[in-house]
C-alpha cells in the first residue's frame, strides 16, 4: 500500500523551470511546469496577470505528450519584469484531481541596461533648413525625346520607300526527271564545295540528286532507304518494268553510295581521281538508267499513279505529323511559360484537390441520431458501422450512425458519427480519444500529440477538442507522412456525437476546410 502511494505522489509531483536566471529589464523569460498523470486525470495549471512580482506576458497552450498509458503535460509562460532586482517565482498550485500541488520556488535576477552618455557626443539643434528651388527642366527633355521619335520615324519611311525590292525568282519547272538530275549536276559543280574542302557536303549533294532522280523516274522510296534497301528496291523495280540494266551498272551506282555513306559517318576522304570518278559514275548511271525506262503500258501506269498517291499520302501524313508536333510544341512551350511567370506554386495553390474543394458548392445537412447539422464540400456517404460492434456493446447502444467524405490518411478526410445509448450513460469525452489513438496506432501511425480543450459551437454547444497530429508510415520511402488532425466531442445524456477530420499537414488549403466546417456545427439535441 505505501509503494503505491509514493508512485501514486511521484505520478503527479510537478517539475518547474525557467529558461534563463538572469534577464534585462524588459526582457521575455519562460517558467515551463511539466506534470506526469494518467489519461483520466484533471488537471488546472494557474493563472493570472502576475506571478508574485513578476508580469505574465503570455500563457501559452498546453502540450500534451502521450507516454504509454500516460501523459505528459507542459504548460508554458512568459514572463517579465520592469523593475532591475533580485526576483522569486513564488511557489504556484497547480490542481491535479482536485488536489493541490505546489512548485518550486525559483530565482530570477533582472539588471539594468548601462546606457554611458559621456561618450555620447551632444550636438545643438539646428535651424529649419530652407531647400533650394530649382526649376524644372522636365518639359524640355520630353521635347527632345518626341524630336527624336519623329527623326527615327522619318528616316524609316525614307528608308521603306526608296528600298527595292527584288522581285522573287519563279520555280525552274523541269521537263523530265533525266532534265533536273542533269541541271543539279552542273550547279553541284559551279558550287566549289570539292576546292572548299567540303567533301563531306559534296557527297550528301551527289548522292541526293542520284536518289532523287531514281525515286522520281521508277518511283521507288530512294531519299527515305538505305543504300542496301535502295539497290533491293530497284532490282524490285526493273524487274517488273523490264528494264535493261546490266549488273554493272548496280554495282557502281553501289559503290558509290557506300562511299557517300564512309565519307558522311566515318569522316573517309577519297582522293580527288576518286571523287571525280564517282561523279561521273553517278552522271552515267543517271543516263543508263533514263534510256532503259520502257514506255509505260497501261499496268505500269497504274502503279505509277499507285505510288504516287501513296507518295502524296506520306506528304500529307508527313505535313499532318509537323503540325501535330508545332501545336505540342507550343501547348508546352505556353505550359512551360505559364509555370515560370505564374509558378510552380500558383498550380498547386489553385488545382490541388483541396482547394477544389474549398472552391466547390458546398452541402449544409443533417446526420445521425442525435443529429449533427454541419456543412461540408461534398456530401457524406453513410457507412454501415453497426455490425462491427462488439456483442457487448449491442446491450447497451441503441444505435450507432456513421458518415464519411474521402478516406482516412488520404487528402482530406471528414466524418461525422453518432451514438444513442439504451439508457443514460455517464461518458468521459477524454476516454473516447484514447479509443481513437490506439484505432491509429493500429494502423501503425506514430508520434501521436494531442492538445485537449473546451470547444463551443456557434450556436453554444459545449464540448471538448482534440487536436494534434501523428506520422504514417510512406510506403514509396523509408520516412514517414505526417497527417494533422481535429475531433470535436459533444456528449448528452443518452448519446454521443463526434466530428473527425484529418489532411496532410503540408496543405495548405485543408485548415480553411476544417476552420468552415467547425464555424457550421450544430449539436442537435437528442429528444
């Protein structure tokens, strides 16, 4: 029995504290007194304008610390004194169960602020000081600034009007394939890119005005195939419009595709007899090729106009892709601007799903027995929660009503339940958050704090608050969400009501929810 007692007096002996044992006038200090007691325990810190001779600046909230099946209580004041002097923080009751307990009397010595004004030098006051009128000269500057504009503007439209404008060349209109490879191949030369060292140039030209020659004369896909697909293809082709080419002639139209492709990816230089050699193997097989085309019987053209309706429709479909790509070029390039000027944070502030919420049409309605008037952004869905009760608790509830928006640890959670008792039922409010906690606890949430306070409806309810917040294991990283949350109880004589809303505590936009649906509560009472 004595080892009870004692633990029973250490549960609720009271540490006291100061932050600080010297001071200057005028300066802040903080008196911290802690409290160890169970869940069930009452407890009143004291209160007051002064503190012996010391002035309470503020009395701050008090922390709650959950501890096992203990809290921890800290209750926190800041205080201060005008006076220099030696001080004491006279010993203060704090009521625990209706019992009081007293703490530790403590020190506090508050000095002067050395103010030495002898070094000071001292300064007469000097005269009301005329400032000079000087005249303004703004007028002329802007004369200056319109004379210049009017020059700028003259000599542009002197400039623009005496300008010529050469008139643009018409498109060479060519007869025949055979015609516009042969005129291609003469200005290649009239370029000089071989005495400018660019060999590299000079190929890609030659082999294009092969290709495009080969693609416009026997309608084969030669600009888009490589140098391998281009000879199967052709070989494809003379056969079917039985042309006469000789194997030669493949083979050197070969070779000097593979020497285009060595020069433009393995950076080769072919001598200059080479490059002149391959120029005229190309002017030659242009020509073998132009003679050998039969005219067309009535199938060839048929797969002429084949190919090149399938040409026009790779053109259209060619067009279609660069215009599809400009418009997601430019909706990214507007997205990537927008996010610059107006910021990453502007998109959150307005898009994110809580602030949907806060901006939606809310619902004002009535849930449970006893009712619960309250206002929310989306309607309530009831949830079916009588069949999970504990066969004992059916002897002795009537009926228990629940009713949910979102899920729990999700963006914004708000639910509202309701329970009727058989017959009178004393409850303690501050028990039914334990049973909350250790529901959490159960789904592995950690660090719970909780503040507990008296709270009042608008329409003068009274019931008690319970706030704080808690860390839920992340299941993409080894850290943790910390979710912030809120409770409202209100007891009567055969029912409970209680008001549950959770968010992540980053957001921003959820306090302003739960600040509206607090301001909307209505406790009905039970008939």
């Amino acid at each position: 029995m004595l080892l009870a007692v004692n633990a029973f007096a250490q549960q609720k002996q009271v540490e006291t504290s100061i932050d600080s044992t010297k001071i200057k006038i005028g300066s802040q200090f903080h008196l911290t007194l802690k409290t160890t007691v169970d869940t069930a325990a009452n407890v009143g810190f004291p209160e007051g304008k002064n503190f012996g001779q010391l002035e309470v600046l503020e009395s701050y909230p008090t922390d709650t610390i959950k501890k096992g099946a203990l809290y921890e209580l800290i209750k926190k004041y800041g205080l201060t004194q005008f006076d220099s002097g030696r001080y004491v923080i006279p010993s203060l009751p704090v009521i625990i169960n209706n019992e009081p307990y007293q703490t530790d009397s403590l020190s506090i010595e508050v000095a002067n602020v050395k103010v030495d004004t002898l070094k000071q030098k001292m300064y007469d006051i000097k005269d009301i000081a005329t400032a000079e009128s000087k005249m303004s000269w703004w007028w002329l500057y802007v004369l200056l600034g319109l004379a210049a504009l009017g020059a700028a503007g003259y000599f542009v439209y002197r400039y623009l009007k005496n300008r010529k404008v050469t008139p643009k060349e018409a498109p060479v209109v060519f007869a025949s394939p055979i015609e516009k490879a042969t005129v291609k191949l003469k200005d290649l030369e009239k370029k000089d890119l071989l005495q400018r060292g660019a060999i590299k140039d000079y190929y890609s030209e030659l082999t294009d005005i092969a290709r495009t020659y080969i693609e416009e004369a026997i309608h084969v896909p030669a600009m888009e195939s490589t140098t391998s697909e281009l000879i199967e293809a052709m070989r494809t082709a003379v056969l079917r419009k039985r042309m006469a080419l000789t194997r030669e002639t493949f083979e050197e139209l070969e070779k000097v595709l593979r020497t285009a492709d060595m020069v433009k990816f393995a950076k080769s230089k072919p001598l200059d007899f080479e490059v002149a050699e391959d120029r005229m193997k190309i002017e030659k097989t242009i020509v073998v090729i132009d003679k050998s085309i039969p005219e067309e019987k009535e199938e060839d053209e048929e797969h002429t106009l084949a190919w090149l309706e399938k040409q026009r429709q790779k053109e259209a479909k060619r067009k279609k892709n660069i215009v599809i790509g400009s418009s997601i070029g430019v909706v990214v390039l507007l997205i990537a601007g927008f996010l610059v000027f107006k910021g990453v944070g502007f998109i959150k502030d307005n898009f994110s799903p809580t602030n949907q919420l806060l901006k939606a049409e809310w619902v004002k309605s009535q849930y449970g027995n006893p009712g619960v008037n309250i206002e929310t952004p989306k309607v309530l869905k009831r949830v079916d929660v009588e069949k999970t009760l504990p066969k004992e608790a059916i002897a002795v509830v009537k009926e228990m009503q629940m009713f949910t928006y979102g899920m729990m640890f999700s963006n914004f959670y708000v639910a509202v339940s309701t329970l009727s008792y058989r017959k009178p039922t004393d409850v303690k409010l501050d028990m039914l958050f334990d049973d909350m906690s250790k529901q959490w606890e159960g789904l592995k949430a950690k660090d719970i704090l909780v503040k507990q306070e008296s709270f009042t409806t608008p329409d003068g309810a009274e019931g008690l608050r319970a706030y704080g917040s808690m860390t839920m294991p992340n299941p993409l990283s080894d850290g943790g969400v910390k979710y912030d949350y809120e409770i409202l109880y209100f007891k009567q004589a055969n029912g409970i009501q209680q008001v549950v809303m959770m968010y992540p505590a980053t957001d921003e936009d959820a306090p302003k929810i739960v600040d509206r649906i607090k301001n909307s509560v209505e406790f009905r009472k039970q008939n």
